[in-house]
C-alpha cells in the first residue's frame, strides 16, 4: 500500500506564531484519550462519535487559538485522506475478496484441509509462522489476514482454539513477515524516509525482528498446549460434512488463492493483485460451484448467508461482501481526517519534537524515537505518518550521536508498523478486526504477542548497546 503523501511538515517549518506549544499540543491527546474512555468505555459506543469530538475540539484549536483557516485546515485533512486512500481502497476490495472465496469454495476448502491436518496442540505456533512466510512471501500483512487469516480463524474454531488466540497469532505472523520483506510498503517507506539503503535496514531490523517472533512463537506453542484441550467427539467431522456436503472442495477451489499469491509474488501492486482476486472468485464460483453469474456478483456486493445444516459453519461463513466494509471504512475516515488536523495544526510536530528534548544517551534516543512512533500512530491512525514523522524529525539526532541512519529507520519500524493494532481506531486495526469478524482489534491484543515484544526487543538492545551500527565506523571500512 503505497503512500501518495509522505512530506508533513517539521517543526521548524511552522510559524512560531502559529506553532502550538506543548500545552497546546496535549490537548487534543488528552481530548482523544477522555473521548473515547468516556464515549467507548462508559456509554459503548463506537468509536466513531469520539474521533468525531476530538476532530472538532482539535479544529477548535487549530481555528480559534492558533489563527488557522478553515482552508488550512481542509487541506491538511485532504492529505491525509489522500494519503490513506489505496488502504481505504484495499479494504473495500479486501471484504469482497473475503466473500468471493467463501463462495467460490476457497476459503471452506483451507478450512476443510487444515482440520484434517493440524492439532490443537500445535495450530497457534504454526498458524504464526506460516502467516509469517506468506506475508515476506508478498509483503502485505493486510493481504495475509484478509485472505489465509480468515481461513485459520475457521480452523481455530473447529479445533477449539479460542479465536482470541488465533487472531493473536495470525496478526504477530503477518507483520513480522510483512516487516522483514523487501517487498513491503511500509519497510520500503522506512528505508526512504531516513536515506537508508533498503537491504541495511532489513538487515539490521533482522535480529531484532527474528528474537522478537521467535519468542512470540515459543509463546503461541506453550499456549497450545494449554488451549489444545479435548475436541467433542465427532465435532471435527461433523464440521468437515456440512462444508463437503455443501461445497465442491475440488484443487480447483484454490484458483483464486493462487492468481492472487502469483500475481504477488511476482510484484505486482496489493490493489490490483486482489482486484484479481476477486474476478477469480467469481469465475471459481460460477464455474466450479454451479452459481449464477448475477448471483456470484451480488455475493461480492451483499456477501455469503451460507445454509451448510450446521450453525457453527453458517456462523464462520457469513461476510457482508463490498457493502459490508461500510462501518470500518467510516472509522478509519474519521481516524485519517483527525490525523489530517492534527499534522496541519502542528501538533504531530511539536510533539516529536519535545520528545527529542528528553533524549540523553543512545538508549534513550531509542527508546524516544519508539515512543513517537507509537503516539503518532494513535493519533495520525495511519502506520505510514508513524513512520515519517518520527523518522524525518529525529535525522539530527542520530546524526548527533554518531548513529547510521538504519539505526533510526529500525526503531521507527519496530514500534510504528506493528503497533498500530493496539489502537483500536487505527485504520489497521480496524481491518484486522473486520477481516477476522472481531469486534474491536482488543479482543484479540492480549495475544498478539510480537507487537508487545517487538519494541520492548530494541529496547533491551539499545540496553546493552547491541547491534549498532555507527557513522564512523561505517566510514572507516569503506576507506
């Protein structure tokens, strides 16, 4: 998912007259945080009315106290929405691949094959790793939840494995994939946004990236043995009828599954790729399952209502296709429109720019350039404005501590791209959730365990100084 827009201001390029001060920065933080605890955890409602709240107090701010005009304001907010317009765009097209490949027999095949092949006690690790080859395979993490993720969450079902849990590992495989491939947007992003080659920054993110998933997989196997518990007699098979009975479960049923991975794996862009995906559901669904082609079409605009004799299989079927996406696209429009006001009113800026005042040691700078990655990525709602913000303003400063510049380009990475999931509002949140039928991305944060350990990780690194690389160190060896 390329971004169209990765040049917000800096602090020193706002008028001082109109720069907001600390105080000001924090009150729309303060405002989002009271909105949503109040809004979303007192009265339940969706995030929607809160982001609402804190876009028009942000605007307030931006209008009456620090002297910006409503056209400044809509162009900042133009931006933004412009910025997250291919995500937008994938997760419209995404709910329709998911509802072409329940129709076309795709995804009720994978579902069919893996409980045949996994156990309870090992399907948490493998379900991790394997979303992980997939997402450095085609480097989207996107791309592996809104397609194999919502197969295993199926699998995950049958066996008994709380969906929790399997969404906790789904997610921690897709984007330790995701980051380590050369292929990904957000690494490529990474990379340019710091004057980093891309292949240091993948090698210096690798240690980090493969201690921080390699403990997140030992988690998911000591887990499965504790999840793994006694599947009710007969419930397997019982599962495994009404979706044969229902579907034709022939290797044809995985053409969609393989034009979109061949059309990825050969580089082709995320949106065109399951924009294929989706006329490969149809074709599979008209021609291997015998429907009607108006009827595969109104599949991919209402989604499935499957009847398979067996609730438990009708549940994990139903999507709601293209009209579907309707809730999670207006979550993360408000999400990128308060992003848009807030980089526009300088607040994004004035906040990276005090957290460098509290850097003293190359720990420190590491564990600030983190944490402006992280508050950028609750405010801006977007994993790209986490990633340019911090890694544009903090340049001076690794420069300052004679650090390479992959060292900043690694720490925006570890907390910026995976973190995202934890803020429930966050446009990739709001995905993940909606892919995998959850509710909010929190059901599933207790287990998603590399992006808690992903920054913690550099952290401990940065701790003890491993793994650093230095600016005179690297001029040294190349004379």
């Amino acid at each position: 998912m390329p971004s169209l827009n990765v040049d917000p201001r800096r602090y020193e390029e706002f008028d001082p007259e109109r720069r907001p001060s600390l105080r000001w920065a924090l009150v729309p933080v303060l405002g989002l945080v009271v909105f949503l605890g109040i809004g979303s955890g007192y009265l339940g409602l969706s995030p929607h009315a809160p982001l609402l709240w804190t876009i028009v107090l942000t605007g307030i701010l931006g209008y009456a106290v620090l002297g910006y005009s409503w056209e400044e304001l809509y162009e900042g907010v133009a931006s933004s929405l412009l910025m997250g317009l291919q995500a937008i765009l994938i997760i419209f097209v995404v709910y329709a691949v998911i509802s072409t490949w329940i129709s076309a027999g795709t995804i009720p095949a994978i579902m069919y094959y893996g409980l045949g092949l996994l156990t309870p006690k090992i399907f948490l690790p493998i379900t991790a790793l394997f979303a992980g080859v997939v997402a450095f395979a085609i480097g989207s993490s996107w791309t592996t939840v809104g397609t194999l993720g919502v197969a295993f969450i199926g699998i995950g079902h049958g066996l008994g494995i709380p969906p929790a849990m399997t969404g906790g590992a789904i997610v921690s495989g897709a984007y330790a994939g995701d980051k380590q491939s050369p292929l990904s947007d957000t690494t490529n992003l990474a990379a340019a946004v710091t004057n980093t080659d891309l292949y240091d920054h993948i090698n210096r993110m690798r240690v980090g990236t493969a201690v921080a998933f390699g403990l997140a997989v030992v988690a998911f196997a000591v887990l499965g043995l504790r999840a793994g518990g006694a599947i009710p007699a007969g419930q397997l098979e019982a599962i495994r009828g009404a979706l044969a009975s229902t579907y034709d479960l022939s290797l044809v049923a995985f053409l969609p599954l393989v034009v979109t991975f061949a059309l990825a794996l050969r580089g082709y862009p995320a949106l065109p790729t399951l924009v294929a995906g989706v006329f490969a559901g149809v074709f599979t669904t008209v021609f291997l399952q015998g429907t009607g082609f108006v009827a595969a079409w109104q599949v991919f605009l209402s989604g499935t209502e499957p009847k398979t004799g067996m609730e438990l299989v009708n549940g994990l079927l139903v999507s709601g296709g293209l009209s579907g996406s309707a809730w999670t696209i207006t979550v993360v429009v408000l999400a990128l429109t308060l992003g848009g006001v807030l980089e526009a009113t300088g607040v994004l800026a004035v906040l990276a720019h005090y957290l460098t005042k509290l850097v003293w040691s190359v720990g420190s700078l590491v564990v600030g350039t983190e944490l402006a990655a992280i508050v950028v990525n609750a405010l801006s709602a977007q994993q790209y404005m986490s990633i340019v913000v911090p890694g544009m303003t903090l340049r001076n400063a690794y420069d300052d501590f004679d650090l390479d510049s992959s060292n900043l380009s690694r720490a925006i990475e570890a907390a910026g791209t995976p973190t995202g999931v934890f803020f429930p509002w966050h446009a990739g949140a709001v995905f993940m959730a909606g892919a995998m039928n959850f509710q909010s991305s929190w059901a599933f944060a207790p287990y998603y365990f590399f992006g808690m350990l992903s920054p913690l990780v550099l952290v401990v690194m940065a701790a003890v100084g491993y793994d650093f690389v230095y600016q005179s160190d690297v001029a040294t060896a190349s004379e």
